[in-house]
C-alpha cells in the first residue's frame, strides 16, 4: 500500500528539485526586473520595493544607450531571415546527402564536416574583411548572410534523422513517378517535422544569442542599429552595470518571449512516433 | 585514386586528339561545343562564365595576385602640403587586400583550370553522342535532370556557394596570416606585413623569461581538453537521462516537467550566462547568503578558501572557477539534450520495444541493447560535434570569465588566464590585442586537435557502412 504511493511520490520530488535548481536565476532574473533599485542587488533575493517602470523604460524612455524597440525589431528581422535560410539549406545538404547517391558523396561530407570544425571565433576576423570588401559591414543583410551563409554544414544530425526514414518509402514515391524534387517535398519534408522544428529553433536563436560577431560586425555607435544581443550585453559592462542592471534584466525577460512563442507553435509538432506505420508490411 | 586522375587525363587527351572542329575550338571559348550541337542556350550560359571569369581575374585579381609575394612594398605616407592645407597620400599597397583578393583570385584560377578540363570532356562526350546519332538533350531536358538525377546539384550549390563565402575564404585567409607578422606593429592600413615562414609556430612552443606562450599553451591545451571531455559527457548523460525520466509512463504531466526546463532554453544563453555570473561574482547575492548561511566560514576553515578573502572566490581563482564553469555548463546544456533526446526517443520503432516485452525483456535490457543503440547511432555523429562545439564553447567560459584576472604572470605575459580555453585565448589575442599573427596560430592548433578527433571517430561511426542499417 504504502510502497504503491512512496515511489511515485519521490520520482515527482526528484523532479521537482531539478525544475527548482534550473528555475532559480530564472526567478531571479523576474524578480530583479522588477526592482526599483537600479544596481545589482546583492543583498537580497527578492527586491525591497516592486515596480514595473523598468519595462516602461524599456519601451517607451529609449536613451543614448538602450534603444530596445529597434533591436527587438532588427533581431527579429534577422532571426526570422535566418530561419528561412538556415532551414532550407540544412534540409537540402541533408537530402543530398542521406538520400542521394553521387560520385564524391562521401569525400565531400568528410570535408564538411573537417570544414566545420575550423575555429568560428578565429575566422571572425576574416569574415569581417571579406564583408568589408562586399561593403557588407554595419548593415542588417550583411548580418543575415554571415549568420546563415555557412549553415549548410551543420547538417549531420539532420542527415541522421534521414538516414532513419524507410527508403522503401521513397523507393515506392519513385516507383510512382515522383521526381527527387517531389520526394524531397512531399515524402521526406513532410516526414521529418521534429527535425524541422529543431533546425528551425536553432536557426532562429542564433542571431539572438550572438553578441561577438554582431558587435564585429556593427560598428555603428547609434545604438537604433544594434542588435537585442550587441545592446543588452552593452547594458552590463562596468560602467553602466550600476544604472542599467534591472533594465537588462527585464530586456532578457522580453526577448524569451518570441523564442517561447516559437517553442510553443514547434511543440505541436513533436509528434509521437512519425514513422512508424508509414510503410505496411 | 592514382588510376582515376589518369583514366581522367587520358579522357581529355582524348578529346583532344579526336575531337572535332567544335569540340577543340570549345578549348578556347567554352561555349563553342554545346552551341555547335544545337544546345544554344547551354552554351551560351557556359561562355557567359568564361567571359565573367576573364574580366573578373584581368580587371580586379590579377593586381593582388602579382603582389602575393611580397604583400605590398609601398608603405602608406601622408604628405601635408602648406599651400593647399590638404593632406595628400601616397599610391600605398594594403598588405591585407592583397592577401585577401589574392587568395580570392588564386581560387577562381584553380577552379577555372578544373572547368576547363571538366568543359572539354563533357563536350567530347556530346560529340560521340552526335556520332552515334543518339539523343541529345535539349534545355528543358537538362533543367528535367537538375531535378532528378543531379538534384544534388541544385540542391548543393545554394549552401556551397555561401560555404565558400563565409568559411572557406577567411579560413585560407586566417591560415595564411599565421605565416606573416601581422600583429599589433604591423597593421595595415598605415604598416605592411609580410611572410615570416614559420616563425610564429615556434614562438608557441617556446618558454623563456620574455616569451610565455609555451607554458601557456600547454596548460590552456590540457584544460580545454578537460573542459570539452567534462562538458560533452556530462550533458550529454544528463539529457538522455532526465528525458528517459519525464518520459517515463509513471510521469504524470510530462508535457509541464518539460515545458519548464526548456523555460531555460527560452532566455538567451548570454543573458543567463551573464546573470548566472553575477549571481556568483566575489560580491555577488550567492556569496551573501553563502556567508549569512556560514558556508564561506566553513570553506575557509577547511582550506578551500584563502585566509585572506571574505568571500568565496567561485569564478575569480583557478581551481573554482575550473569546476563552476563545468557545473554552471551543466546547467545551460542538459535542458537542449533534454529536448533532442525527446525527440529521439519518441521516434524509436516501436515494434522492436514491443518484440522486445514480448519476449521478456526487463525495462533495463531494453534500455541498454535497443534505446541506447539507437540514441547512439543517431547522437554518435553529434556527440563529436558536440565535442568539437565545446573545445569552441566561446559564449560559457567568456561570459562567466570575464571579471577573471590571472595573477600568474607567466599567463598574464601571454594575455592568458587559467580558465581560457585555446578559443577564448586566441578571441582575446585578435581583439584586444590585435595579435593575430599568433591567433591564427592557435586556430590551426584547434583546428588540427579537432579535425584529427573526428577522424578518427567519425571513420569509425559512419565508414562502417552502418548508414543502411536503420532505412
């Protein structure tokens, strides 16, 4: 009787601890957001005195150093650019690779993926000069282009996703007079949607988690050109810690809402067991 | 291999040798063999090539190229004439334009040569057909084989071409710059640089009084290697494990368990990183309760805690900071192992667990002959990415880091520190001390560390033909 209860009891405390331990700077990034004390507080957990004016400052008081409605719109527009690209380029690579048969197939995707694994950071630098030559630099469409340009190499776990997918369910489509072109969009896209919502997830964070190229990249002082990335972690050094810590905290805040909101949309899509049940027999 | 560059060089002997009027006047303009066997519009997009090529390589490369050698002798000067007030200057060479568009140019030279001998076979090829009288294709039908056949084409030309733009360029470029002096004094576009062979290699490897980037660079070597070891298996077993869990059929509400851990993902890395950083700093609020809860007393009485701090030094002495980076990395990654083992594990074939109860396999058995194969032969390849990712996890250990100074003065003379791994070495190299030269060195270093890793496993998981196993 007892024993019937106790375990699931404990597998859910268990649980719940973790979740506690992962949600603890989450809450104290929530509750830092809403202090009126401008600075780090290192006091105390919570705050002394509630406010919200951290997040009207945020939208409404842009200033010489925070100016979040135009990062917010230009990383958005850069993350969604990106997905698009990023997405269809992996899906292609991955194609190509798991489900064609061409001379040099093997070599190639050796030397993507020793290619892949050159240093980013070292190759930042360059990158710059070349954008610098293509008159790319301190602009939107350069930063699109460098954040999805090389994306086609980061095909291997999507290549291991079709790699699992039945080729008697493209060999019968064949059978059937499909072309590749309609394999690729009607049998293999369709059944890959985890895959999708993966790369598609991973396409989009990447514009709004890097600072490091992006602040390489734009040079520009006006802060209306940054990125929600470049500007909030401009936010936090020395000088402007004191001043600008809980309005970093609540830009934080604002910028999980699209990815969660992509999360949420994708999580649909995380259905049980796609393939099992394509093909009979 | 030596058989199939012979075999090709005997075909384009071939086409020489037998090839008819069209085939060798398309030696000289490309698209002279197609157009002669009435593929007009093929042809003339083939000529359009070459001619773009020539005037690419004769208007704007060739000039960089000829400079190669000696990246540029003309050092910049400004003359200031009293007359005009106008400053005036020289006709300068930029050692890094001419680096940059000479590689650019040599490219285009290689791939040319290879269009070329590719361009004359193909043709031949045409001319035999023609002779044999047997179809030829027309436009529409070549476009018809770009979505059959040689989709792989259209679909790998795309992702090529910006491969080719944002990494193999600047890779060519960042190798060659480790064999120059491009460094702090030698920065275009006021100095020049030029080759120095391989003197900077062994200023890597060297350790005197003056010069510490041997001491440095073993030791940063050895802790990125921990780090990657430490950061990769702890993630990664921590991921399939707590998926495993909530996935489990006695979880009750798995879809909210997992919702809140992926709460973690939702917020930027380099805003968790920042804030998880702070929260930790010397007086940051975790050291407050640590020393309001008497934990910095006990550390301190213990020996963890130097006598002579009032806090505890998670992220600003070597050793702690070592171990709270590998823990604070724990916590940023398990939640993304968390969601792609999900997605994994829900898409293992259910009639092989099912065959598996029937035949009495207990939770266990099936969870190390059939889940844990799986996971590994589709995560196998990215678990070396995944590897290579964290010898080049920049964002965690410079973010956490960044209040971070060395007190050894063996690192400081290198601008290192001990918790650096070799990227954020050379990150700091480039950018706050325009050291390129040897930052590029570096980056060779990881990239061989790396590529050689790969190999090595990547031969063994995916060379094995193992490919079919599952389709």
């Amino acid at each position: 009787m007892s024993k019937k209860y106790i375990r699931p009891v404990l597998r859910h405390l268990f649980l719940a601890a973790l979740v506690f331990v992962w949600l603890i700077p989450i809450l104290w990034l929530f509750v830092t957001s809403l202090s009126t004390y401008k600075g780090i507080n290192t006091m105390h957990f919570f705050p002394t005195h509630w406010t919200l004016d951290n997040y009207h400052q945020l939208f409404f008081r842009p200033d010489t150093v925070a100016n979040f409605p135009a990062w917010f719109r230009n990383s958005m527009v850069i993350g969604c650019c990106c997905c698009v690209i990023s997405t269809f380029f992996v899906l292609m690579v991955s194609y190509a690779f798991s489900c064609m048969r061409f001379p040099g197939r093997k070599k190639l995707m050796s030397f993507s993926i020793i290619l892949g694994m050159f240093p980013g950071v070292l190759s930042m630098i360059a990158i710059y000069f070349v954008m610098k030559l293509l008159g790319l630099t301190d602009s939107i469409g350069g930063l699109i282009i460098i954040y999805s340009a090389g994306s086609g190499l980061g095909f291997l776990i999507c290549k291991g996703f079709f790699d699992t997918i039945p080729a008697s369910l493209r060999e019968s489509a064949r059978l059937e007079g499909a072309s590749e072109l309609q394999i690729f969009t009607r049998v293999v896209i369709p059944l890959s949607k985890p895959m999708i919502v993966y790369t598609v997830i991973n396409a989009f964070l990447t514009p709004w988690m890097d600072f490091v190229m992006a602040k390489l990249m734009i040079r520009s002082k006006e802060p209306s050109h940054w990125t929600v990335a470049m500007g909030l972690f401009n936010l936090v050094q020395r000088t402007l810690v004191g001043d600008y810590f809980t309005v970093f905290c609540a830009g934080g805040l604002i910028v999980a809402i699209p990815i969660s909101v992509l999360f949420i949309i994708m999580q649909r899509f995380y259905v049980e067991g796609i393939t099992g049940g394509a093909v009979k027999g | 291999m030596t058989g199939k560059i012979k075999n090709y060089f005997a075909g384009f002997a071939e086409a020489v040798r037998k090839g008819d009027r069209w085939t060798r006047s398309s030696l000289l303009l490309f698209g002279a063999g197609y157009i002669g066997r009435g593929q007009i519009i093929r042809g003339i997009l083939v000529q359009l090539i070459q001619i773009g090529f020539i005037w690419f390589t004769f208007g704007f490369s060739a000039q960089y190229m000829m400079q190669l050698p000696t990246l540029g002798t003309v050092q910049r000067e400004e003359t200031f004439d009293p007359a005009t007030l106008a400053k005036t200057v020289n006709d300068y060479d930029n050692s890094l334009l001419i680096l940059l568009c000479g590689i650019i140019g040599i490219f285009f030279i290689l791939a040319y040569i290879l269009l070329f001998f590719q361009n004359t076979r193909r043709v031949y090829g045409l001319q035999k057909r023609a002779e044999a009288k047997e179809h030829i294709n027309s436009f529409r039908e070549d476009l018809h084989t770009l979505i059959n056949e040689k989709f792989y084409l259209t679909l790998l030309s795309l992702p090529g071409l910006g491969v080719l733009l944002v990494n193999i360029f600047p890779i060519l470029f960042m190798i060659c710059v480790a064999f120059t002096n491009y460094d702090k004094r030698h920065q275009p576009p006021t100095y020049l640089f030029t080759w120095v062979g391989l003197e900077n290699f062994k200023t890597l490897f060297t350790s005197s009084q003056t010069v510490t980037f041997g001491y440095a660079f073993i030791r940063i070597l050895v802790w990125t290697m921990i780090w990657a070891f430490a950061a990769t298996f702890t993630t990664f077993i921590g991921g399939i494990l707590l998926a495993k869990f909530i996935n489990d059929r006695r979880t009750r509400c798995q879809k909210l368990w997992r919702s809140l851990f992926v709460i973690t993902i939702a917020i930027p890395q380099f805003v968790t990183l920042l804030l998880v950083g702070k929260m930790f700093g010397d007086y940051g609020i975790v050291n407050s309760i640590c020393s309001k809860i008497g934990l910095t007393g006990f550390l301190k009485s213990i020996g963890l805690v130097g006598a002579g701090l009032s806090y505890i030094p998670f992220l600003s002495k070597p050793g702690w900071a070592h171990v709270m980076v590998i823990l604070i990395n724990i916590w940023v990654g398990v939640p993304f192992q968390m969601l792609s083992a999900t997605g994994i594990l829900m898409n293992i074939p259910n009639d092989q667990l099912e065959a598996a109860r029937i035949d009495g396999a207990s939770e266990r058995q099936i969870f190390r002959k059939i889940t844990m194969p799986y996971v590994l032969f589709i995560t196998g390849p990215s678990l070396i990415t995944a590897f290579i990712a964290n010898i080049n996890n920049f964002n965690v250990i410079y973010l956490l880091t960044s209040d971070y100074v060395s007190t050894n003065m063996k690192f400081a003379n290198s601008n290192a520190k001990e918790p650096d791994l070799l990227i954020t070495w050379l990150f700091n190299l480039t950018n706050n001390h325009s050291n390129f030269k040897m930052a590029s060195v570096i980056g060779i270093c990881v990239f061989l560390i790396s590529a050689i890793g790969t190999l090595i496993s990547f031969a063994r998981l995916i060379k094995g033909n193992r490919e079919e196993d599952f389709q």
